[in-house]
C-alpha cells in the first residue's frame, strides 16, 4: 500500500483516497493506547495505595509518564520529519509496551517510577506522528474533522483507563500494567500493518528553503494555545471538588455530569474542526471560540461569586468551551509548519502545552485555597483574551512549508498554501496558479493563500 498520491484534485490538494480513514482510526488506537497509560494512571492510585504506598507516592508515580513525554516530545517531532510517521509510531510504541510489561512484575517506588518517565517518553511518538499522518493524508477541506477526530484519542484513552484499570488492578496493580503494555503493542503491530507514509518533500528542498521558525507566526500559535491550556486545566481538575464541596452533589452523580462534559469536549472539538474547514480558515474560528471562553469563563465566576443556582450549568458549558481549540491548534501548527517540519513542531508545541499544564493544579489548589473557587476562575479570565489577540490574523506559509508532488501539486493543499486560488466566499479552491521562479516542478512557485 503506497501513500496517497499529490494529484491535481479540484481544490488542489491531495486526491481523496478511502484508506486515509483507515489510517486516521489506526492512528487514532494508537493515540488512544498511548494516552490510557501517559494520563490514565491516576486511575491506579487506589491499587498502589493498597500496595502500601502513601498518596504522595502514588501522585508521583502516576505524574511520571508526562514527565517522560515532555522531554521527548520534539526529539520524536524531528524523527517524523526525517524517517517518516509509520516506524515513529509504530517504534514509540513497540518501546513503550515492553517496559509497561516489565513495569508490572517491578517492586519498589523508585524502579517503577523509571519504567513509567521511560514508558511516556516512548510513547510521545504517538503525539507527534499521528498528527502528521493526517497532513499528509488528507486535503485541507477535511483536516479540521480528521485533527478534531485525532484530538479525541486523549478523552477516549482516559475513558478507557478509568473502565480497564480499577477492574484489572482488582488483581493487583501488575496486571493493570500488563493489560495496558499489552495494548500498546497490539496498537504498534496494527500501525505497522495498516499505515502508510504519506508524500514527502524531498530534504534538500525542506533544508533550502529554511525553517518555518524564522517568522514568529509559531511562536504566536504555541503561546496562544498554551494560554487556552491553562483554564481548560483550572476547570477540569478541580469541577468534582466544586460539585461535591460548595455544590453538595454526590461523587457518583458529579462524576456521571463531568462524563457528559467529556463527550461535549469531544463534540466541540469536531465542531470546531469542521467550522474551520467549511470557513477555509483555522485562526478565524479559534480567535472566536477564544473569546467565547473568555465570557463563559466570567459568567462562571460570577455564577459561583453569587451562589447562583445556575453556576452547574455554567461549569458544564465552560468546561466544553475550553477544550474546543485544541484541535484548531494543532491543525494550524502543522499545515503552517509543512511536511518537511510539522512534526517538530507539533512536537514542541505539545511540549510547551503539557510543561505548562503540569504546573497548573497545584498553582489553582492554592488560589483556590486561598480566596476559592471565584478567585481561581476569575484570575483566567484575562487568558483567552491574550490568546485571542496572539493568533495570527492570517496564516502565510513560508517556501519551506512547500512539498512538491509528481504533478506539481503539494501534499499540504490549499490552506497550507499550496498552488491553489481560493473563493473568497467559500474558501474552497478552484485552480492551480502558475508562476514564475523555483519551488516546485517546472519552475513554479507555490501562491501564498490569501
């Protein structure tokens, strides 16, 4: 099975291909796989405290696969950009398993905190290859849906987490590592057989042409979606105590609310995507969601201010509207990025996103500890709206986002610049655009998107 090939499709991108959903589900498992062990491990806490170990302990143990993931992510970024997202992925997580497997016959806090930095740290291959997967497998007019739908694995591994592990680690917490070693394997195996590379720009065009970072656009897109991080963390990480402490609600029934949010989060991750791809425009629809955040966000802290009974209400909605951008993010990063540098990039971009993110509960806990609830989710509102004034207006890639194809087409498609025209009304694109000087096959440089 080869990569999809850069034909000369109506909206200049790559000719739609049915095996790029093949690829996109195999990369979604494997997202999937990797996301139950580098956040599910929460889950394990009451089994390790079983096994003697203090709540501290426990904490710590389950924080180390994130601790893994933030120190490898860009290095596995840049080994997607040089071999391809196929063995990246299939590599980090062929690696991880073995280790989860070892993890679960070790004995000893310190030893099993090595297995899991060691297991995260593989398993970070997963965030930034399958991402570039779907640059390359699919046209500009379906990679908002195809990001959103990549950008639900880490919901989706939680809920796999939270339903296998407390029933596994019944039998201890050695097969609840088991089961999750195993998982990661099976999902390798499944990339190895099912995916393939899409095309690629040849190196000597990518290393000419410079790197993407020497324009601050990036950077701009890096900090305006590690703003958004911090609400979405101050509210999702404290919204069972808010429910159980100031709202009187059961365990059970806050959790079976926050389950719902979830599966709103991920809803609103394809709603997003998919406005972004009818609009033609990824910056447009997160500086606005961005903003909305901003006002549910002081809606929310003046519904807890006052005691309003409403303030539940105003908790669900925010906490749906925070995780919205998230695929936007991504999606923008990598088709401004290009094929030759999407993967650094996507892998910096998570890096800069978790290191934040890492900080957030404990800083929260102690406004929150402070001045409560009202404080806390007052003190963010000003975020968003820094994050909506950071996107960039207008994505304009550099040449070195550019990938030329046997027909002189780009593998990126029309928002990532290709040599396409778009309707200004639609977005869509309606032609290839010949010019003079170098950049792709036949002397022709790709048109900037306007």
């Amino acid at each position: 099975m080869r990569g999809p090939r850069d034909t000369a499709a109506a909206d200049g991108g790559p000719a739609p291909d049915r095996r790029r959903w093949v690829v996109l589900a195999v990369g979604m498992l494997a997202m999937t796989a990797g996301c139950a062990f580098q956040f599910g491990l929460p889950y394990l806490i009451p089994a390790l405290r079983d096994e003697g170990l203090s709540l501290g302990r426990a904490g710590l143990l389950a924080a180390c696969p994130t601790v893994g993931l933030v120190l490898t992510l860009a290095a596995w970024g840049s080994a997607a950009d040089r071999w391809g997202e196929r063995w990246v992925l299939a590599g980090g997580l062929g690696l991880a398993g073995p280790v989860l497997l070892a993890a679960s016959a070790v004995r000893g806090t310190t030893a099993l905190g090595a297995c899991f930095v060691l297991a995260g740290a593989a398993g970070a291959s997963a965030h930034a290859s399958s991402g570039r997967l779907i640059l390359g497998w699919f046209p500009a007019r379906e990679r908002g849906v195809a990001m959103g739908l990549r950008q639900t694995s880490l919901p989706l591994g939680m809920a796999v987490a939270a339903v296998l592990l407390p029933r596994t680690a019944a039998h201890g917490p050695g097969t609840a590592l088991a089961v999750l070693g195993a998982m990661s394997v099976t999902a390798a195996l499944l990339v190895v057989v099912a995916v393939r590379d899409p095309a690629r720009p040849a190196r000597d065009a990518v290393e000419r042409a410079g790197s993407p970072y020497r324009t601050p656009v990036l950077w701009r897109l890096h900090g305006a979606a590690t703003l958004l991080v911090v609400p979405q963390f101050v509210v999702a990480a404290f919204a069972l105590v808010l429910l159980v402490d100031e709202r009187g609600w059961a365990p059970s029934t806050a959790g079976a609310l926050l389950a719902c949010v979830q599966v709103g989060g991920a809803g609103a991750r394809l709603a997003s995507g998919r406005w972004s791809d009818v609009v033609g425009s990824r910056t447009g629809p997160m500086r606005v969601l961005a903003l909305v955040t901003a006002g549910a966000l002081a809606a929310l802290t003046v519904c807890v201010l006052t005691g309003s009974p409403v303030a539940t209400v105003a908790l669900a909605v925010t906490g749906v509207l925070t995780v919205s951008t998230n695929g936007l993010s991504f999606t923008a990063v990598a088709e401004y990025a290009g094929a030759g540098w999407a993967g650094r990039a996507l892998g910096i971009h998570t890096t800069v996103q978790n290191a934040l993110a890492a900080c957030v509960p404990p800083l929260a806990a102690q406004l929150i500890g402070a001045g409560g609830f009202g404080l806390a989710y007052g003190l963010t509102v000003a975020l968003p709206l820094l994050a909506a004034a950071l996107v960039p207006a207008e994505l304009r890639p550099p040449d070195a986002v550019r990938a030329g194809g046997p027909t002189g087409g780009s593998v990126l498609g029309p928002v990532a610049g290709a040599a396409t025209v778009t309707d200004a009304g639609t977005g869509a694109g309606v032609g290839p655009v010949a010019g003079a000087g170098p950049g792709l096959p036949g002397g022709r440089r790709p048109a900037r998107r306007t």
